[in-house]
C-alpha cells in the first residue's frame, strides 16, 4: 500500500493487487502435485504446506506477478 501511495496511487487499488495475487497462487496451486516441493518456497512438500487446507501458512507475493515482497 505505502508504495501505491509514494507512486501517487490510491490506496484502495491494494485490494485489486491483493485480489490478481490470490488468483495467481490458486493457479499455481492447482498444478502443483501433492509431492512436489510447496511452490511458496517453504522447502516443504507442498501436501504439508499450502496443500493441507486446515493450515495454511502465510504467501509471499506469487511468482511472476512482477511485486516485491
């Protein structure tokens, strides 16, 4: 948001980002296999991390969305 703001943005165009980078992980997760490593760069298997839907750790910004974490 700070840097919507710096670059004369309006703050609410957070959500539309916040909103391209959601349905950018679920693409990457949906052709992630259960024993692939986990594409958030966890290190771990992606059944242990982003694939176990009762604990989901944090993302960072999805690949190839151009944003900086």
């Amino acid at each position: 948001m700070a840097g919507l703001i710096r670059r004369g943005r309006p703050a609410a165009e957070v959500m539309g980002v916040l909103a391209a980078e959601a349905t950018k992980w679920e693409k990457v997760f949906a052709q992630t296999k259960r024993n692939d490593p986990c594409p958030c760069g966890s290190g771990r298997k992606f059944k242990a991390c982003h694939g176990k839907p009762d604990a989901r750790p944090p993302l960072r910004p999805a690949p190839g969305l151009g944003l900086k974490p």
